[in-house]
C-alpha cells in the first residue's frame, strides 16, 4: 500500500569534534561540543531567517545506523527487556533520521555554529525547523 | 561534499478524512479529525511499546509538496515579506519531512489510532520517536 521509495538530498553535513559513534553523547544536551551545520550553497536562500540565541529542529541523516533493527535494549537498563525501536531514540531504526533540538550561536553565511548537536563529524544535514511548543490550553 | 541520495522506505501510512491540502489545518492541534497511522506488517515488532494516552512524534513524507520552494510567505500574514523556508513548517521544502506530534487514542496491532494530525489521507509514514522533553535545568 506504500509508495516509494523517496529520494533524500542532503542540504549540508555536520562539522563536529564528535567522530566515534561510541563515545558521542546520546542525547545532545549531554556533553555535546560546539559544532558547525554547513549547508550547500544551493539552499543559502533558505537559510536568511535563522537567528543566533534560538533553538531549531535540525533532521538528520544518520548515515552509519543500521536499518534492519526494530528492537533494542534501553539505553538506560540494557540488561532490561527489548523495546521496539519506535518507542526509543536509538539511531538504528528502519529510516535513520536523527532530531536534534539544537541552540543556534552564530549564523555566517551557510556555516551555522550550534550547541547541543550530538551528531558525528560528516552526518548529512536533511532538514532545519523551527521549534514549535505544543499548546498547553487543552 | 554531501553524499547522497539516501534512499527513504515507507513504513506505513495515514488514514485520514483529510483529503486535501487546502483545507488542511496547518498544525496538528488547530481543529485536526483522528486518523489512522497504519503500518506494513514487517515493522510490526517495532510498535510493540507504543502507549495510548502518550504523545509520540511521527515523520512523514508530505508526497503533495513541492521541493524546489526556499522561501514562503508567512501563514500568519500572507502579504509579508518572504521567509527562508528553514524559518518556517512549509510542508515545501527540498526533503519535504513533515514532523507531527500527535496523541496515541489506540494501538490495534499495526493500527494506531491518534488525534491532532493534520497529515492528508494517504501520507507515507517514515519513523514514529518518543517525544523527549527538552531539559530545563541549563
């Protein structure tokens, strides 16, 4: 009943200090370093409202993820039982897109340098949304 | 420098009585029906922690969209000047993700019934992720 497949573009990749899948920090607020987000300069356009001292969306391509993985052991207890992958973060997932809720530091030109990014070096860049906070009136 | 093109492989769809997009609401808490997430049968060992009465954030592809788009203008005031489509949640955008987050009602086998998506009937469905909240303690 599924289309597809669909074709990802990267729009950029990730410059960052983080190399080893390993030692990356799992959530992004845990210890990441500073990194850059570098897009390519066919989506510079796109790029003309983003500001220093927000927080954005950045969507990534998690491109050293296995995708043939639907069950995983919690981060948190991994001798506990096995949790479908649709109810954790884990990276290895069948479509390996990363969601990192970043803060924005300095935006020049198509280099955007951002805190709490725990993404490796080279992870292609597929998408940058702006936070939207769910309302809390119902 | 980017690689690429990643291959996306539906693992489901929407049902939905939204059929079209211009009576779409644009978020999923503006007045959306309950639909249907229906997912194809070789994920189904991934669903199997999914909780009604939770939130959960579903990605999907917005097939409808177009991707040559890099700036719009604001929903909330038309005749202003364009954004970078990076500053907004235009459904078009060069890898048109649509990012919901909506409210799990049932889990019916590889049924999921959920309210506040304003995804149209027929969306594929890409990945399914816990929602975390971001820490306030910084």
């Amino acid at each position: 009943m599924t289309g597809g497949p669909y074709e990802l573009q990267p729009i950029g990749w990730v410059e960052s200090p983080l190399a080893d899948r390993e030692k990356a920090p799992k959530q992004g607020d845990e210890g990441s370093p500073e990194a850059w987000l570098v897009f390519e300069q066919g989506v510079s356009e796109g790029l003309g409202d983003l500001q220093p001292d927000t927080d954005v969306l950045v969507l990534t391509w998690l491109d050293r993820a296995r995708r043939d993985v639907l069950r995983v052991h919690p981060r948190s207890d991994p001798a506990n039982a096995e949790q479908g992958v649709f109810s954790t973060r884990s990276p290895d997932r069948p479509n390996p897109i990363g969601l990192h809720r970043v803060g924005v530091l300095s935006v020049e030109g198509t280099r955007v340098r951002v805190r709490d990014l725990e993404a490796l070096d080279g992870t292609p860049v597929i998408d940058v949304k702006p936070v939207i906070e769910p309302r809390l009136d119902r």
